[in-house]
C-alpha cells in the first residue's frame, strides 16, 4: 500500500511544479524554463519516494518496466490507478488556486497547462515526437536498472532525461511522455479533451517501443528491480 500511496503523492508533486510552472510562469520562463521545471520537479520526487516505490510517477515508465521484467505485473493496474489519481489530485489543487485569482477564467481557458498540439503540428507529427520522445526517457531510465548507478545518482538522472526530452516535445505539443500528466490538467479543466487520446496512446506505444530497443542493443538483464516488494 506504500508504494502506491508513494505513486499517488509523487505524481501529484510532479503535476504541481511542472503543470503549476506552465500555468503561473510559462509565458516568462518559456520552454527551458518549464522544462526544467519538470526536470527538477521528478528530480525532487524521485528522490522523496524511490525507496518507497522506485518513484515511475508516470504509466509509460510503469509499463517499460513491467515488459523488461524488473517491476511486478501484478502491480501495474494499481500504480497506473494511482498515478491518474495523483495527476487529478495535482490539478485540483492548481484549479483550486487559479480559480480564486482575478484571471482565472482566462487562464482556464488558455489551457490550463493541457497537451494540445500547437499550431500547424499535425496528428502523425504530434503523435511521432510523444512516441519517440517517451521512448528515450523511457531507455534513459531503464539503463540505470541496467548498470550499477548509485542510489544518489537516479533521481538526477530521470530529471535530465525529462528535461531534454521536453526541450523537443514542448514546443509541438506541451510535452506529455505521461498520460498521467495529461489526464489530470485535461479532466479537471475540460480543456482539450479532444487531444487527450493521443496523450495517452502515443506514450504508451513509446514505452513499448524502449522495451523492444532496450532488448536489441542490451539483451535481457533483471538487475536493478524496482524497490517495492513488500510494499
């Protein structure tokens, strides 16, 4: 039950800086700015709750994971459900805030830190950046399973990892890599609805996509599990 509590709490973090940066500072920090918010915002997460839950805070991750044999199938639905839970509870307390500021209608209605792709980026283009993008983070966190990072190191290494890949994927679609990160700000604001599907199919077919390149270049390895046995 920890772990999962861990998800849920950790997801709920990565929504309120990463989502909260993009809502109240996005038009002065720009795209490096969001993106390292997100960046130190797993940075900080992962650190909090890694031993408590190996700190995935996002479906893709959770579902690499399980495919490569170094998280339990038996616990995929109940991190994923917690994880979703987690975003919404994150985008509740953003809307709580927003809805109490002088502007807040507007900023509900720019967007409210949605996915959306942006003007001129096509279906296939959006869908093809979410998949390719997700696939690196996604290999980027697998390899620390793989070889012998120390304990102090992950957190710093998942926070690079989503911070470069945001760099690419903010400008064309808001960056997502997380159906998490785009269920919650969608649902609670009833912003880009429309979009929400490829938010979520583009990072899951991402996350399938790194099990399968994991396994062509590295082989099979089971080294590192995610600590939550027992949890």
């Amino acid at each position: 039950m920890k772990a999962y509590i861990g998800e849920l709490i950790g997801t709920a973090l990565l929504v309120l800086i990463g989502c909260g940066a993009t809502i109240f500072a996005g038009r002065a920090i720009g795209v490096l700015g969001v993106a390292l918010a997100f960046g130190f915002g797993l940075t900080v997460v992962v650190y909090l709750i890694d031993g408590v839950s190996g700190a995935h805070v996002n479906p893709a991750v959770t579902l690499t994971m399980a495919l490569s044999g170094k998280f339990p199938w038996s616990k995929v639905l109940g991190y994923i459900v917690a994880q979703i839970v987690g975003a919404i509870l994150g985008a509740v307390i953003l809307y709580a805030v927003v809805s109490n500021m002088t502007n807040g209608a507007l900023i509900i209605n720019a967007g409210f830190a949605t996915n959306a792709l942006s003007e001129g980026v096509g279906v296939i283009a959006g869908a093809l950046i979410e998949i390719i993008m997700t696939m690196v983070l996604c290999l980027a966190i697998l390899d620390t399973t793989r070889t012998n990072w120390s304990k102090d190191s992950i957190p710093l290494a998942y926070g690079i990892a989503l911070f470069a890949t945001y760099i690419v994927a903010i400008p064309l679609t808001g960056g997502s890599l997380n159906p998490a990160r785009s269920i919650g700000p969608a649902l609670v604001s009833g912003q880009n609805l429309d979009q929400l599907g490829l938010f979520i199919l583009s990072p899951i077919l991402g996350a399938v996509l790194a099990y399968f390149v994991h396994i062509f270049v590295f082989g099979r390895d089971r080294r590192r599990k995610t600590q939550v046995e027992g949890n």
